[in-house]
C-alpha cells in the first residue's frame, strides 16, 4: 500500500508545562546551543517547540541557495494541505486572518478574546478544524454572538465573502465552525460504515465508497507489479450521474499553488548539486505539470538513485494517512541537510538489511530474497510544510510505492535535530515516574531510554518498512486492507524493530552497548501502548488514529496471548494502574509471532483476519482505566501533543546574485502563521 512510512514521536506527554518565549525576537543561525530555547509556547493540548539548524552555515553558497529554493516551493503549497483536510478550512483561515488584520489590538484580559486566540492556535497547528491526531473537529470556546462581533468589526475586503453580506457569511459559517456534529472526523476509520462518506476531508464528493472502489478495480490489474498509484493525486467526484478525477496539477485542481512550487523548483534545478538531483527534481517538475502518476514514479525512481547529494527534499503528495481507504495523499514537504556524523549509526543498520531479513520470523515466502538498496541517514531539517508541519515526524521512510521499493530501494532518515529538540524537552518530564512501576525502570530509561528510541525509530524505518514482500497477484494493501491497511503497516514495522531490539547482532554490530537498551524500549513501548498513550483520549472515546491503534494492537495482543505465562501484567500499587514485563524473552517471541501474522496478513490481503486483529485488539478503551490514567496525567501539567515552528529563510542579495542566505528563528507561533498567510496565499476559497 501506498502507506505511510513516517513514524510519529511516541514519546507520550514527555515535556513539563511549557513556558512562553519572553519576546517577539528571532534568534539567528549559529547563536550559543545554551542560548536556544527549545520551548516557545502552550495552549489547549498542545505545546510549541522549535529546532535549530546547525551545520547551516558551512554550506556552499550554492547549497545555500537550493535550500532557500526548496524551502520556497514547500511553502507554495500549504494552503493545498488546508484544503485537503475540509472544504471550508481556507475560508475559516481566511475569516481568522481579517480578524487579526482588523485587531490589532487587543484587552490579553478579556476572556472571550483569549478563548478566540485559543482556537485561532489550534486551527493554525492542526492545517484546520479537526485535530491533528484524533481528527475530530474541535470548535471555539467563545461564544458565537463575540465572534459574530469579532467579523464584523472586520474590514469586510479582507473576508472570503464570495458575494454574500457578511450577516449571510455569518450564518453559513455558524455551523462550519461552531457545530461539533457537523463534519465531526476528518477521517472515519470505523467498520460497518461508508468511510468515504463519513470522513470530513476535501477528496470525494457525492461518492461512495462502493463507487470509488469500484472505479479504481476497473483500473488496476491484480497482475501489473508495476501499477501506478490511483488516486494518489486527484479529488474523485460525481457530476451529471457521471465519475471523475479532479487533478491535482498544473491546468487541473490547486493549480495556481502547484504553479508557484514549480516555479521554485525549476530555480532549484539550476544550482542542483549533481545530474541525479538535477533529473530527480525536472521529472518532479514534469509530474506537477502533466498530473502523470507514471512521472511520479519515474521521479522516485531516480530520487532513491541522488544518494550523494549534501542537500535532499521531500515533495509532493505521499502519505495517504488522511484518506479513510488509503488512496489520496496529503501534500508535504522536507527540506534537510545530511549530518554525515550521526548518519554512520543508522548506515550500519542499513548495511545489514538482508541479514535482518534473512532472520526474520515470518513465512520463507514472504520474505525478500532480495532487499534492494536502502540508504539510511540522518539528517538535518530546514524546512517542514504541509503535512509535515506543524506535527512533526521524526523518522521518514519513502517512496511508499511497493514495486519501486522492492525493485530500485528506498530512503530512509532519522530527523536529528528535530529528535534533539524533544529530547531536551523530555529530560523534564514527570511523565516516567509517574507511570513507570520501579526505579529500575527509571534508571534504565535515563541511561538508556534516548539511545532505544532512537534505535527503534531506525529499526522501525530502514528495516521494518523495507521488510516482506505480497503474494503475486495480491493487490497493494490499499485494496485488499483498505481502512486498516495504515495501521497494519505502522504495525508490522514497529514489530520488525521491537523483535530486533532485542537482538545480540545489534550489540555486535556497536549499534548499542547491550541488551539493556533493548529492555527500556519494551518497556517504554508496552507502557505507552497499554496506558501512557491514553493521555490523547478524552473520556469516552476509543482510539482512531492509525499509529495509536497500532501501539495498542501490538501491546495489547502481546499482553492477552501471554497471560497464561504472565509475560505482562498489571499490577495495581498505591492505588495506581501500572504494567510490568515479567519475561523479556518471551515478549520478543510473542512480538516475532505477531510479526509473522500481520505480514502474512499483508502478502495475502487477507481482509477478514486484518479487521479481527484491528478491532479486537486495536480500537476498544478500558473506560476506567481511560479516567484513571486522566486523572494522574492533569495533575502533571503536561501538554500531550507536541509541534514546531519552522524557521524561516532569508536571501542576501547583490543585485541579482544571492551570495548567502540567513535563517532566523521565530518565536510567536501565530505570528508566524498570519505571516505566512500573507505571503503563500494563492488558492481560492473553494476548490
């Protein structure tokens, strides 16, 4: 399946509560490491951190400048992940940018206008209305009648009125924003339903679920190894009784945003550091222009094959977490900078794919007989957009094609300097003494617990995703798995690095220092699966989002299928929940098992046994522990959501020739989303 190999940061909660940046200052590139504050703001569930870029500066001045370009052309495309997320999101951010053009200021003492600036946060770091993670909608905590009055003291050119009086704007708007039952989920993964219906995002319309699935059978050929991608960049709707594909491209859908990415993109090309960037980035170009999805992999194709170049990019429409049967993606963006340093630990791992795959505990047939080239590194991010932004991975594994993967190899990356800067916030958390049962297990996480999720997010991305391989004649599993296909993937990779975590070879290889390493990640992992992830749920809900799910999934069965050895048990103390691992040994063949299920799951699209795992052991909240866990969790003052502000990139310019490039770093987190809606604002309302 076209499915997402970034793995989100699982550390639940990690940081203490978050102080305010004490200025409106920007910190410049190469200021002291001790001058840096990682923290930057806090609100509702969320907390603002940001990341430096180091090694920014011993760039060529060419380099430099194929950075700012890429950096440009990532951000040409955000109002297109607003978009896709709902319909109404650009006319909402639209709405929210004239109130803030209009007031400039503002009582910081009245309440009405602090829950406003709440939400107008939360809209801004979640690209819309839904939460980021849960994808339920959120809506403002003020009243309507304040913010009726906040629009109309608006200069009413700066609103999205298309036509109307602002009264009928205003009534149209009430339930966009203020109605919790409509649009509720962004993305509706539960069964028994229609779930293109259900989901709230911008890529169907007056279809069902039936039908697209029904026009892209008609499409692909179980039998084509090579199939492209359907659907990945198109919007599918029926008019006049008829099906069609609204492309996302030049000419086609968002095109006056695509328009301004390529127009970056072809300044990219012309200091592109080696032939390979060079033709990677003119076939991204052509894919853009033409909506060819034979040209998108064409592009990944020679993507994996630029290994050399110090600069590298992530564009376009990737992952399909967003849409409900796994078909449409999401744009994203990553600018980065390889860190040649950081980037030998996860090489090894690399180096030693076949071996890992050779050792695997699934079925010989299932295995590859072949890993093709897979380049690990680790590298330094510039720049985040679209997707990618505000919520952050911290591990990426591309291209998501199966055949291109299996036949040309893949990159995978660790996000250095984005794990620093959740690190430094995790050194402060309350979080593992709270949930952890013993000071051995505090202890083993302070020395180890850094260096084991680091290893696992490895693991996890250069080896779990590249793993296996599906039974010929097997379609991809976004039509064989379809709603469960995300979390049966994020599933099996994170099995791959948890059953080798704990793997001598890893010692071997001078990856880790010893098993103990292995023993906090099991620990980590099963308390996060089983409890700590909790914290993101509010009373009453059960889990919807993919990686959750899987977390769950894989804790959760590992616990039931080893009772009767009492490999994981719950243990009540001071009247408190905790887990602990009586047999590590046995939880790694318990994990090796599961492994061995979901990829035979997976090689054979075998539908009925993915939705019994899924829902039986991946979906359904103990609800007393839920408001226990909450409980214990308020009382820490701890935000369970974390994101970041980009940093922003200025050229210097003499006359005509940009001879450096000069990176700052914002402090104001909405500030810098007005800023940008300023300056990358280049789609209509509606699309």
């Amino acid at each position: 399946m076209k499915i997402s190999k970034i793995m989100m940061i699982t550390a639940i909660g990690a940081t203490t509560m978050m102080y305010s940046c004490k200025s409106d200052h920007k910190t410049k590139a190469g200021e002291g490491a001790s001058n840096f504050e990682v923290e930057c703001d806090r609100f509702a569930d969320l907390q603002v951190l940001r990341y430096e870029i180091p090694g920014f500066e011993e760039l060529t001045p060419q380099q430099k400048e194929l950075s700012y370009y890429l950096y440009e052309a990532a951000n040409c495309g955000r109002d297109i992940i607003y978009d896709q997320n709902n319909k109404n999101n650009l006319i909402v951010r639209r709405t929210i940018e004239a109130i803030y053009e209009s007031n400039t200021k503002h009582d910081a003492n009245d309440a009405e206008w602090t829950k406003f600036e709440e939400y107008a946060k939360r809209f801004f770091f979640s690209n819309g209305v839904h939460h980021h993670y849960s994808n339920i909608k959120f809506v403002p905590e003020c009243s309507f009648e304040y913010f009726k009055g906040l629009v109309k003291s608006a200069d009413a050119k700066n609103l999205p009125l298309d036509g109307k009086s602002v009264d009928e704007f205003l009534a149209l708007m009430k339930p966009v924003i203020f109605d919790a039952n409509i649009d509720v989920k962004k993305v509706n993964l539960a069964p028994g339903i229609d779930n293109v219906k259900a989901s709230a995002n911008n890529f169907y319309e007056g279809v069902s679920q039936k039908e697209v699935e029904d026009y892209y059978a008609a499409l692909t050929k179980k039998d084509d190894f090579e199939s492209v991608s359907w659907g990945l960049n198109s919007k599918l709707l029926k008019q006049n009784n008829k099906i069609e594909e609204k492309v996302w491209k030049v000419g086609g859908m968002y095109s006056n945003a695509i328009e301004k990415i390529v127009f970056w993109l072809e300044k990219a090309i012309t200091v592109a550091e080696n032939d390979k960037q060079k033709q990677a980035l003119l076939l991204l170009v052509e894919f853009y222009k033409t909506g060819d999805l034979k040209k998108w992999d064409e592009y990944n194709i020679a993507w994996v094959a630029d290994v050399d170049s110090r600069i590298d990019v992530v564009n376009g429409f990737i992952e399909v977490y967003d849409d409900a049967i796994g078909k449409r993606a999401t744009y994203e963006s990553v600018v980065s900078i390889r860190d040649m340093e950081a980037t030998k630990r996860i090489k090894k791992i690399a180096d030693e794919a076949q071996w890992f795959e050779d050792h695997s505990p699934i079925m010989k047939e299932h295995k590859k007989e072949t890993v093709k080239g897979i380049t690990a590194k680790v590298i330094t991010v510039v720049q985040e957009a679209g997707a990618s932004a505000q919520s952050t991975p911290i591990g990426i594994n591309l291209p998501n094609s199966n055949w291109v993967r299996q036949k040309h190899g893949s990159k995978s990356v660790s996000l250095g300097n984005v794990v620093h800067s959740y690190n430094v916030v995790a050194a402060k958390s309350p979080m593992l003494k709270e949930f952890a049962l013993t000071e051995e297990e505090i202890k083993r996480n302070t020395d180890f617990g850094s260096l084991a999720g680091d290893l696992h997010t490895d693991m996890h991305e250069v080896i779990g995703h590249a793993s296996g391989k599906i039974n010929k004649g097997i379609g991809d599993p976004d039509q064989t798995l379809k709603n469960y296909a995300s979390t049966l993937e994020e599933a099996r990779a994170d099995l791959v690095a948890l059953y080798y975590i704990l793997d001598p070879k890893l010692v071997e290889m001078g990856v880790m220092p010893s098993l103990e390493v292995g023993k906090t990640e099991f620990e980590n992992y099963i308390r996060n699966g089983l409890i700590t992830q909790l914290t993101r749920l509010k009373i009453g809900e059960n889990l919807e989002e993919a990686h959750m799910r899987n977390r769950q999934l894989n804790a959760k069965w590992a616990y039931e299928m080893g009772k009767k050895d009492n490999v994981i048990e719950f243990v009540k103390k001071d009247g408190k929940t905790f887990v602990k691992i009586n047999n590590y040994d046995k939880l790694r063949e318990l994990f090796g098992a599961l492994l061995k299920e979901i990829q035979r799951i997976k090689s054979e699209g075998d539908y009925a046994a993915a939705t019994a795992l899924v829902e039986g052991y991946g979906v359904k909240v103990d609800q007393d522990l839920l408001k226990e866990v909450k409980d214990r969790f308020a009382k820490l003052n701890v935000a369970p959501y974390k994101g970041f502000i980009q940093p922003k990139l200025t050229p210097v310019m003499n006359g005509d020739k940009m001879v450096d490039v000069k990176v700052e770093y914002p402090n104001n987190f909405l500030q810098t989303q007005l800023e940008l809606g300023k300056k990358y604002s280049y789609l209509p309302n509606n699309n």
